[in-house]
C-alpha cells in the first residue's frame, strides 16, 4: 500500500496565514501520480491533467511578453492576481503548450498555485514536486529546466501586477488627497467671499443712511 509523503511542497514560515493554503492539493496530486506502480501511467495521467485541468490561454492572448523562454516546447502562460485581507494571491493561471507532458505539468501548476500568496511563490519547488510524485525519472533535463521557467515566469508575473496594484492604490490616495486640498482651499476662498460679501452689504448700508 502507498505511504504518503510527508514532505511539503511550500516551505511554512511562523506566520500561518503566510503559508500556502494550496499545499494540500499538491500532495494530493503528488500522492495519487505516486501510487500507479509504473512510470507510463503516471506520465499518461499527467497527460490527463493537461487536457483537463489547464485554464485555456486563446490564441489572441499569446505574445512574446507571455512566451516561455528557455523551453524546448511552445508554451504561454498568463497569470492574474487579486487583492485579498491577507495580501495579493494568485487568482487564476492561463497557459498553452504544444507538448503533452510539460502541458500537464504546467497544468498541475496552474491548478495548485491558485490561492497562493504572491510572496509565497518564491518557495514552490517543481523538482520537490516531481520527486514527491516520482516523476524526476521520467523528466529530461531540457524538460526539467523548460518546467523551471516556466514557474520563473509565472513568478515574474504575478509580481510584476502587484507592484502594477500597488502603484495604482498609491495614485488613487493621490488623487484623493489632492481633491481634499482642493476642496480645502475652495471652502476658505467660499467663506472669504461671504466675509467679503458681508461687509460690502453692510458698507452699503452704512452708505446709503448717510445719503439720507
């Protein structure tokens, strides 16, 4: 019977809520790759995960900019972020391959880095993962350095937005700091003209006795 691996895929720092929440679905891939007793089955389930668990990245979505370098294969990626109470995570993960199994391991990647911190990124381990599954048999070096940068740039992504986010929160305070100025100074100039106003009536009305 399958024992299941104890090692883990993120390494947990002391906060919790920094950790990846995603882990469990690592291992789970990781075990059930693990327990076929052949290599083939496991690379034709990973092939599986290619055709069902890839977020599509269409055709009018690929560029250069998302273009994987340093891949035998043709391959795009496109990662998405979002703000959460907790910090930027990872929303969603688009990719196109035109090789089946770097497809289903980009697959395994677009599923498991869901809901991870951006922060976190920097402690996923593809080789620790292929070992868990007992994939690293099966994977070329080409393969295997292909697969590291495609991660690579999944993680230049996902910064790159949220510092995009960031400096996009900083104008918008900006903004509304500059409009409370404005509407700072148009109250006083407001209330300089009534005080203005004011004693021009009155200079007015005092003018207008003496007349009499």
């Amino acid at each position: 019977k399958h024992q299941r691996t104890r090692s883990c895929l993120v390494k947990c720092t002391q906060n919790p809520a920094a950790s990846n929440p995603q882990t469990n679905t690592w291992q789970k891939i990781a075990d059930e790759l693990s327990s076929f007793s052949d290599t083939r089955t496991r690379i034709l389930r990973l092939v599986e995960y290619g055709e069902t668990l890839l977020p599509a990245l269409e055709i009018g979505d690929r560029h250069q900019e998302n273009r994987v370098a340093g891949c035998t294969a043709i391959v795009h990626v496109e990662t998405d972020i979002e703000s959460t109470p907790l910090g930027f995570r990872v929303s969603r993960v688009r990719g196109f391959c035109d090789a089946k199994i770097t497809r289903g391991i980009l697959a395994v990647l677009a599923h498991c880095l869901v809901g991870t911190a951006v922060e976190d990124l920097k402690n996923i381990s593809v080789s620790q993962f292929a070992s868990n599954a007992k994939l690293d048999i099966a994977l070329s070096s080409a393969r295997t350095t292909g697969i590291s940068s495609i991660l690579d740039l999944i993680k230049r992504q996902a910064l790159s937005h949220t510092e995009r986010d960031n400096d996009d929160v900083h104008l918008q305070l900006e903004k509304r700091e500059n409009l409370s100025i404005l509407l700072r100074y148009s109250l006083h100039i407001l209330r300089a003209f009534g005080t203005v106003y004011t004693r021009l009536k009155s200079a007015q009305k005092w003018s207008t006795c003496f007349a009499v």
